[in-house]
C-alpha cells in the first residue's frame, strides 16, 4: 500500500488532516456515516448504498482514499472506478449522454462515484485535494460523474476542477431529483 501523504500546503485550514489510501471495505460503515451527514441519507439507503460500495469494490481497479484526522477518524472520503457501460449507472446516463453526442465519454474514463467531506471538515480544500489525488493516480484520460443538478458547492468543485456539463436533467430511477452528468480531462485543472 502506498504511503499516505500530507495533502494540504502549509497555513491551509487542514494542516493535520492526512489524504491517503482508505481500505473501503473495512470502513465502509465509517464512510457511509461521512455520507449521511454530509450528503443526507436515511437508514434504508445507507443500507442500499452498502451492497453498492461493496459490490464495486469487487473491482480490482476500484479506487478508494481517506482524508483521516491525527485521531484517525474519518473526515472524507471518495472513491470510483474505471466506467463500466454494464453497470447500473452506465445505463441510466448513456442514453442522455447519446442525445448529447457526448456518449464516447462513458468509455476510457474514471467514474467518481462518491465524493464527501463531514460538515465539520468542509471548506479547507480537503474535497479538492481527495478527488484530485484519487485521479491523479488512475490510467484513463477523462472523468466523468453525475451530481445533483443544481449549484451547490459540489458544482462549483466539479467546474473549477475542469468538469463540464455533458448532460442535464438525468432522471435516475428512484431518485427525487434530477441529475447533472459532468466529464473532465485528466489530470484535473489545478489553480482557480
Ligand atoms: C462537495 C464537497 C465534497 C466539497 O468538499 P470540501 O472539502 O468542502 O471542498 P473544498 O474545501 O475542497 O472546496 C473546493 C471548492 O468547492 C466549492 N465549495 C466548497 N464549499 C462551498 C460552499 N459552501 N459554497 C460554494 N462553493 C463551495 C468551491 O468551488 C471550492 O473552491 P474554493 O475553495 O477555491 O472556492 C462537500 O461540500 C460535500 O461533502 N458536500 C456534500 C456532499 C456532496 O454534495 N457530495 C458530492 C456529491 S456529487
């Protein structure tokens, strides 16, 4: 495993917080509280999203890092895999990704499939630096990912970082609200 590495430049606001490999699977139940509070999400589909993030990690290219306090407690995490059109989430987005002729991106990318930072660690760079770290690391040339079709600040993230809109409104089953499905070269833009 590689070793984890201090992330964050000095006087940024997470001096202690540590960006480094997450063995997911071990702490899946720590990650999906991270997600609760910080995305919000009930006991039903914290369940749900547990046989989820397992089942993805059954993929030997799955990519998952921690941003760990000096306590050892979880303070984010993200985590994706290489795109897979077999896959649920492959299927859902491919057909808004064809009205859009931007269908090729589903192929030869890196799917950011959860991206959280806890309130308490919010707004110190800790989200930036997790999801351009884990795709710093990965062979494909773009990233793609959907996030909740309005301007919140995981957007604004996704724009600074490179990410464009490729496709809006994507309705997923079951899901109250709809939809943005983002793509980005890789390496991510760095600086503002
Ligand atoms: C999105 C999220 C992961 C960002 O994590 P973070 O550690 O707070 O983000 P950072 O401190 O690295 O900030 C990165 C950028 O995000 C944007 N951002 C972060 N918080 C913001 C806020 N409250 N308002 C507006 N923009 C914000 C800014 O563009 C910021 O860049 P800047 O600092 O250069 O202005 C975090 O807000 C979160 O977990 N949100 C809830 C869950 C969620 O929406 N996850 C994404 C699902 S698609």
């Amino acid at each position: 495993m590689a070793a984890a590495t201090p992330a964050f430049p000095r006087g940024s606001g997470a001096p202690d917080i540590v960006v480094g490999p997450l063995d997911l699977a071990a702490r899946v139940d720590e990650a999906l509280a991270v997600q609760a509070v910080a995305f919000g999400l009930s006991q039903d589909e914290i369940d749900v999203r547990r046989h989820i993030v397992l089942r993805h990690l059954d993929d030997p290219r799955a990519r998952a890092l921690g941003a760990t306090t000096p306590e050892g407690r979880l303070a984010g995490f993200v985590y994706g895999l290489p795109n897979n059109r077999a896959h649920w989430w492959s299927t859902v987005v491919e057909p808004y990704l064809r009205a859009t002729g931007s269908e090729g991106w589903l192929d030869d990318s890196f799917v950011i499939t959860e991206l959280h930072v806890h309130p308490d660690f919010q707004q110190r760079g800790i989200g930036r630096s997790l999801i351009t770290t884990v795709t710093d690391a990965v062979d494909q040339p773009r990233s793609i990912l959907s996030a909740i079709d309005t301007e919140s600040p995981a957007r604004g993230l996704y724009r600074s970082l490179g990410y464009q809109d490729l496709a809006r409104r994507v309705g997923f089953p079951g899901a109250p609200r709809p939809y943005a499905v983002m793509g980005a070269p890789l390496p991510l833009r760095r600086g503002r």
